[in-house]
C-alpha cells in the first residue's frame, strides 16, 4: 500500500518549504502537554507553540505547524498558524498567529509517524517532510486513549478529568456501572488513599467525578489537604488507579471488606490519607 505523507494533505510547494516550520511539543519534565492539550487545545496551540526563551523560532509570515507527541514516534497536528506579529519578548508567548481555516478539518485528527532524533523542537518543514508518515487520519477529534482495561488504569489527574468532561464513550461504559476498590497516589509525597465505589456512591464513574469536581470527594484528609494546600496540589499531584473491579451484581459487603483489606496491606492508614 502506498505511503500517505504529511504534504499530501497540505499541498505545500516546494518554494513555500522555506516558509514554513514545525514545532515539536514534547513533555519538558515538569508538563505534559497532552493533559493540558485536552483540558484546553489553545494552552498548546498557542502557549505552547508560541513560547519563546531565547531562541526565535518564528517570522512574521512564517506558517507554523504544531505536533503534539503521542507515543515515541507518532505525533499528532493539532494547529496549522501564520505568524502575524513578533512581540519581541523572552521567557513568553512571543508571537501571535492566525489559523488556517483550509487545514481546520485536520486539527486534533491526523495522527503523524515520525522518529525524532534531534534535540531541535523546531525544524524547517523542507527538511523533513519526505519522513512525515500519515499513519492515520481520526474519525473524530482526538480525545485521549481508549480505555486500556481495568488492570491498567493510571490517570492523572488532568487525564481523569479529560476522560470525564469529554465524555468518553469507552471509558464511560467501562466506569459507569463497575463497583471497585481503587487508589489514589500522591507523587509528592508517596501517600496513598484507598477508596471504594458501590452502589451507594453511584459506582466508580460518581466516585470518580466527585474527586474531578472538588478534589477531595468528600473524604476528611483529603477535605484538610486541599484546605491547607488548595485544589492546584490536587491537580498537579494526584494519580488514580484500579485495586480490584467487580460488577454491579456483587454485594456492597465484598467491595468493604477488600477495601479494608488494602487498606491495611498499604498501611494507608497509618502511612497515607485513610483516616479510618
């Protein structure tokens, strides 16, 4: 089967080449860009793409291409903008742009299979567009990975909320009518909260939504974390995980009993967030 790259959806000239450059975003080891990407697209597709340090990676004119890493090779477009203004500034957003609304179909769509080998977050498009693989091209809007199983659940907290607010029909399915003993890992700090979800809180999918929605979900060392350190430490800190899931059929009784068992295997009352 004949190879799809970037350039046959975009139909640049060979003398446009030199008119365009691509930004790579990648986690810079305190962000990833991803979460903030599908809590808000323009935190990338501007912030993001427009930031500057010291180096300038623009022109005024210049058409700008913004990836957004998904995997070790695959990248995903989610802007295609010309640069209309260089405000001269470092350590900020540094340009403004204007989308291109002949390419606006493509955005959060096109999912792109490249193998990035230098440190460069910025390269002339010309340089390397015969590498640029479309390996595919979404139904819809990309909206985070499919529900990978109950085994291999870890979310952050920006992911959890992603899942949530976008509605996610895999992963909603998947939540919505699962009792489970679950945890939550502060990477702060290393503590840890066990907690369980039956019928009485809704199942894992209301358990889940009420962290989202303050933080704490109503449990008392967590209602005195956020006190004390406000929800941001929430948002920047808290993983959440699958212990055990079982199906609505399975009697409250049994997800109490394993949810006390975690509890004193993990030492979570003694050591982490559990206060009974």
């Amino acid at each position: 089967m004949k190879k799809i790259y970037l350039n046959d959806l975009l139909h640049f000239s060979k003398e446009e080449y030199r008119n365009v450059k691509i930004r790579f975003n990648q986690s810079n080891g305190y962000q990833d860009p991803m979460h903030l990407y599908q809590h808000n697209p323009d935190i990338v597709n501007h912030t993001w793409l427009f930031w500057r340090n010291k180096q300038r990676y623009f022109q005024v004119g210049q058409i700008a291409i913004c990836l957004l890493k998904l995997s070790y090779d695959t990248w995903l477009l989610t802007t295609i903008k010309r640069v209309t203004k260089d405000l001269d500034v470092y350590d900020a957003i540094n340009y403004e742009g204007e989308e291109l609304e002949q390419y606006k179909s493509y955005f959060g769509r096109v999912v792109i299979k490249y193998r990035k080998t230098s440190q460069q977050q910025g390269r002339y498009y010309g340089e390397i567009c015969d590498d640029l693989e479309v390996q595919q091209i979404l139904p819809t809007v990309f909206e985070g990975n499919d529900f990978p199983g109950y085994d291999k659940v870890r979310l952050s907290y920006p992911q959890l909320e992603a899942v949530l607010n976008h509605g996610k029909r895999d992963w909603i399915a998947a939540l919505e009518n699962q009792k489970a003993v679950y945890l939550i890992t502060d990477k702060e700090n290393g503590k840890m909260y066990v907690g369980s979800a039956t019928s009485d809180y809704g199942m894992l999918l209301q358990r889940w939504r009420s962290y989202i929605s303050n933080g704490h979900g109503g449990n008392k060392e967590l209602i005195e974390l956020v006190e004390k350190k406000g929800i941001n430490y929430i948002k920047n800190n808290f993983y959440y995980s699958i212990l055990e899931n079982y199906n609505a059929r399975v009697d409250d009784q049994v997800i109490l009993e394993r949810e006390s068992w975690w509890k004193e295997t993990l030492q979570t009352r003694i050591f982490g967030y559990n206060s009974n």
